[in-house]
C-alpha cells in the first residue's frame, strides 16, 4: 500500500520542484490509481477497504495538487514552511488590483455588447496570457527559493489567484449568457 507519509512528489515519484513532467505525472497516476483503487478490495477486510479508500482519496488530492500549476505553487510554498490563507490574502500590487477592478468592469460591461460572447473569449485569453507569464515567473523564483524568492512567489501566488477566480467569473458569465439564449 501506500507510504502516507510522502509527500506528493514522492508519491508520485517526482522531483520536487515547481517544473513538472506532466506526462510522468498522468502516467503515474494511472499507477497508482490501479494500485489503490477500492475495486481491489472489494472481498478485503474492513480495514483494507478503508486504507485503499484512504490511499485513493490521497492519490487524488496529490495529483489535482500537482497537475494544477496555482495549487502546485501553494502546495511548494507550504513544503518550505510558507502557509498561506489564499481566501484572506491579497496582492501588495496597487497597479495589478486596478487592472483587476478594470477588467471586472469590462467583464460586467460585456453583457451590453453586442457580441458578448467575443468579449469573454478576449478577456479569458488575455487571463490565460497573463496566468502563463505568472507560472514562468513562478518558476524563476521557485528554482533556489531564497527567502526573498519565496516571497515573491508567495505575491505571483496572490495574483495567480486572482487572475484564476476573474476566469471563473467569466466563464461563469458565459455560462449565464447561455441559459438566457
């Protein structure tokens, strides 16, 4: 069974390190998924059904971490002794929260336009953009992890959250704009 002591990436057989084989990780989750899963123990004992229900629910957590490159971030910054409350902190960046509350703006405005639709698809990507320049920057300062390093991956990882919640709301727009058609 499973070493529950592991931590994710040596779980999953992977270094641990902001940069992932994303191919190694699905590959080895397909592993491990086969190794754990409850099906297997159907005829076990009790507590052999709960410890693969355990390991499976584990697997999981770990591979929706780490294939999640803002879940990813968090769960590295806490392996180097960094907690954060992403539901209480915020970015320092005056600048960055003013082109947040723009685009919120230009996201309640796309209601009116008269293709709605291409707002929203504009505005997504543009997240996008801005997410993977944030992953890249996260990398930089993930790779040494100096305590001013750290801190600046912890400020992309406020920001990185922020950008991740504005497309959920736009996609969530989409979706309401969907219903009315």
């Amino acid at each position: 069974m499973l070493d529950f002591s592991k931590n994710f990436f040596e779980l999953f057989g992977l270094p641990v390190g902001y940069i992932i084989d994303t191919d190694q990780l699905a590959a080895r989750y397909r592993e491990l998924q086969r190794v754990v899963h409850p099906d297997r123990y159907a005829s076990a004992s009790g507590q052999e059904r709960r410890i693969s229900m355990q390991g499976a629910a584990q697997v999981n957590e770990a591979y929706q971490t780490l294939k999640d490159p803002i879940r990813r971030a968090g769960y590295l910054l806490s392996l180097k002794g960094i907690d954060m409350d992403l539901q209480k902190e915020t970015t320092r960046d005056g600048e960055f929260l003013m082109e947040q509350l723009e685009l919120r703006e230009e996201l309640e405005q796309a209601r009116e336009k008269p293709d709605p639709y291409k707002v929203i698809a504009s505005l997504v990507a543009d997240i996008n953009r801005r997410i993977t320049a944030l992953v890249g920057q996260m990398a930089v300062q993930l790779e040494t992890a100096s305590p001013d390093q750290l801190e600046a991956a912890r400020e992309i990882l406020r920001k990185m959250q922020f950008l991740q919640k504005f497309r959920y709301d736009a996609e969530s727009l989409e979706a309401e704009l969907d219903e009315m058609v």
